[in-house]
C-alpha cells in the first residue's frame, strides 16, 4: 500500500479503482448535509453514479482515509492549466471532528508539490466549511451561481513553494 499520513488510527493512501463504489457510497452520506442547507437534494453529487465516477477516476488524482480499513473519507484532484483543482473533499459525519478533513486536503496539496495555485468550490450556504477552507489558507475569490438554491464559492490558494 502506498501510504501518505498515518495519524493515530488514521490512513491516508492513494484509491484503487477497488475503492471506487465505497467512495460513493460515502459522498452520497456525506453531502447530505450539504442538499439539507439549501433544501435541494439534486445536487451533483448526490446525482453521480458509479459510470460517472469511474470515468472521472481515470484523469483524476483520489485520496482515501481508512480507520481500521474502512474508508472515512476521500478527497479527489486534477490539474488543469497550472492550478491543482480539488473535489469533494468528504468524511462521513460519524468521523468528522477528528481532523481527518484536514489531513486528506493536506496530502492532497502535498500531493502536488510544483503546483503554484489550489482551487476548490463549495456551497455558500456552507459556514462551516468557510471557516475550514480559511483556517487552512484558502481565500474566496469568485462565486457560481449553479440555480436559484445553489451557489458556489471558489477558494483560493497559492503555493509559495511550488
């Protein structure tokens, strides 16, 4: 297994394609929350299925977080014109709290060393994952408006080190 972080109970490591129908299964717990904010529970990922998924495994950079070879959580990237692009970032609400969050968009950014600008959107609706997003760096810089319930708002990161 090629492993990234190991913190106390927690794995992070690269997804197989094996892992795929898991992670799915997963986002759809974990986006909930995110359908309930704005009452709209057709949002995309609720509406991805394993076709979809398989295809964007293909061009698509997947983390996993495994408690005792469980997966709790996942984070997905690609690069694309210079800026590494971060999707859905998710860990299911039984485990959240624990800094799980935290550490798969950390290996995920590790991930990705020469990279000089991270992006990633979420629901403007969704205070907590503001604060999580500007707690780790990340500042908006743009917003999306998706229909009359949803928006999204871009974050930002440079990589000073990139």
């Amino acid at each position: 297994m090629n492993k990234i972080h190991t913190v106390q109970d927690i794995c992070i490591s690269v997804a197989s394609s094996e892992d795929l129908e898991s992670i799915l299964e997963l986002q759809k717990i974990a986006f909930l929350s995110e359908a309930a904010l704005i009452d709209d529970y057709s949002i995309p990922p609720l509406k991805q299925d394993i076709i979809d998924i398989r295809d964007e495994f293909r061009h698509t950079h997947v983390l996993k977080a495994e408690i005792d070879k469980q997966i709790v959580g996942s984070i997905r990237a690609e690069v694309h014109e210079g800026t590494c692009l971060i999707k859905k970032l998710i860990v299911h609400p039984d485990y959240q709290n624990r800094g799980i969050g935290s550490l798969l968009l950390t290996s995920i950014e590790q991930s990705f060393p020469h990279i000089k600008r991270f992006e990633l959107f979420t629901g403007r609706e969704s205070k907590r994952n503001d604060v999580f997003y500007k707690r780790r760096g990340y500042k908006p810089f743009t917003e999306k408006i998706i229909n009359e319930k949803l928006t999204l708002v871009g974050y930002e990161k440079m990589n000073f080190f990139g």
